[in-house]
C-alpha cells in the first residue's frame, strides 16, 4: 500500500510518521516546502506521479486567534482550498482520504455530547474552514474518513501540555478558564486510530476520536501540572478573552469509534504516558 502524508513535520503529522516507522511501513512525507496543497495544479499532478492508495492529511492552519483576521485568507487558503485539492487528487487515482476535522465545527451552546450527525455550526474562522473542508471531502470523494477531534497535545509540537509545563517554571500562580469543557486528545492515540480505520476497512464516513471522559482547561492543567511546585486557579472565559470564540461545551461522543473495537484510553491515563515518555 502506498502512503502519502501531508503536513508531515505537524505535531499530529510527526506522531503518524513515528507511528508508521515504529511499524515498518514505508510512507511518503511532504510539508509545504514539499508539496504545496494550495496549488491545484501541483497537488493534482503530484498525487497522478505518486498514484497513493491511502492519503493522510495533516495539513492544516490551526492559529486559531490569527484566524479570525490577520490570517483569515491563509485559513481559507489551507483548510479549505488546500482540502479541496487533495480530494480532487484523491478521486482522480481513487485513494482513501483521512482528513482531520475539530470540535470547532460545532458552536458549543449544547450541554449533551456532539454526536457524528449533529448539524455543526462553527461560530469562529477555524471552525468554519474545517467545516467547509469536511464538504470538499465529502463533496467529491466516497472513500473518506473525516476524524473530528479536539484539545490535542502531543510530543512534536506547540500544545496545552507544553504551555503549562514552560508556564510552570517561571510562575508560582497560573489561572485557567473553568468554564470549557472537552476531551483532551494525544496525538498518538490519533494516530493510531488513523491507521486503525484505514487497516481495518471500517466504513467510510464521519468518526469522533479524543481520549475518553472529559474535563474543563482548569481540569486538565491542574492534572499536567500535579506534583509540581505551582498554584493553579480557576477563572471563567468572561475574565481571559480570547479573539476566537472558544466552545463552552464541546465534549465528542465517541460511541461510534468504539463500536469498531478500536480501545480509547482516558485522558488521563494518555497525559501520565505523555508525560513519562517526555520526562525520559
């Protein structure tokens, strides 16, 4: 099977290149110095050359704060464009896409669990880009899977975990908001669940993948930074504005993703590996 990865110096990228290493599969990286998934034109005859079976999209624009103005175009640019692209290039050699989405398609005002056919409804630039990314997707390919996640951290890259961990040796007082709720997502536990679909032949369609249970930032910091010598404190979303509206409630129902047999390890119990093997 050949494999093409997109964005793959990202920090979910880097995790599936290790992942696939790890096993002995061969795979062909690209970043944007590589392969420039704006361009259709490059896209198009790049994937035609290549002729994959199986194309890992983690490319993406993901600043979501710069997202709202200053880097509006580039957002569209990537998420949107740069989808559309790669789906074109994927129907015309008839390769299975694996197109990463986010919670932030969906507003956040509901208290019950999103499930993989609530109507999103993005409030924020990031959210609508992907939205739109997951149409392109949909709009021009049968062999799909869209993985919606959410609060990713991972070892290769810029994240919530590393945020606190840095914060921590520089502050004695740290505050996080109380008030958003999710589902932390390790990017390995992704990146299995990425190649899982693929290997197992599950439908193709819409899955949901975090770590299981669910938790407030306040929640999530207060177990990274457990042990360490720092005070963390509650505060709500009103008393840290952020440019990007942020879901008050965006928890992922992840029934579908289990029903495949495929095991999710609680949030938790992700932070404590994470944590032990970036220690080492």
């Amino acid at each position: 099977m050949k494999i093409l990865i997109t964005g793959a110096q990202g920090q979910l990228g880097s995790e599936l290149r290790h992942l696939l290493d790890d096993r002995g599969i061969s795979y062909r990286a690209t970043d944007a110095k590589d392969l420039d998934i704006t361009d259709e034109t490059v896209v198009d005859q790049y994937v035609k050359d290549y002729q994959p079976d199986v194309i890992y999209h983690c490319a993406a624009y993901t600043a979501v704060d710069k997202a709202e103005d200053e880097s509006k175009a580039l957002n569209q640019l990537v998420n949107v464009d740069g989808t559309r692209n790669l789906a074109k290039a994927a129907a015309t050699v008839d390769a299975t896409l694996v197109y990463i989405s986010t919670d932030y398609v969906f507003d956040g005002d509901s208290k019950e669990i999103y499930t993989v056919d609530d109507q999103p409804a993005p409030r924020n630039e990031y959210g609508r880009a992907k939205y739109e990314g997951e149409q392109e997707v949909q709009r021009y390919l049968k062999k799909y899977y869209i993985i919606r996640t959410s609060w990713v951290f991972g070892e290769y890259g810029h994240n919530f975990v590393y945020t606190m961990l840095n914060l921590a040796k520089t502050h004695k007082e740290l505050t996080v908001v109380d008030d958003q709720y999710g589902r932390p997502s390790w990017t390995k536990t992704l990146a299995e669940f990425m190649t899982f679909a693929v290997d197992h032949h599950l439908d193709y369609g819409i899955y949901h993948l975090s770590n299981d249970n669910s938790c407030n930032w306040y929640e999530f910091a207060s177990a990274i930074l457990s042990g360490k010598d720092v005070t963390v404190k509650p505060v709500s979303s009103a008393e840290y504005p952020q440019k990007a509206w942020r879901p008050r409630h965006s928890i992922l129902d992840l029934s579908k993703t289990k029903a495949t047999g495929f095991k999710i390890p609680t949030w938790q119990d992700a932070l404590k590996e994470f944590i032990a093997t970036i220690n080492k």
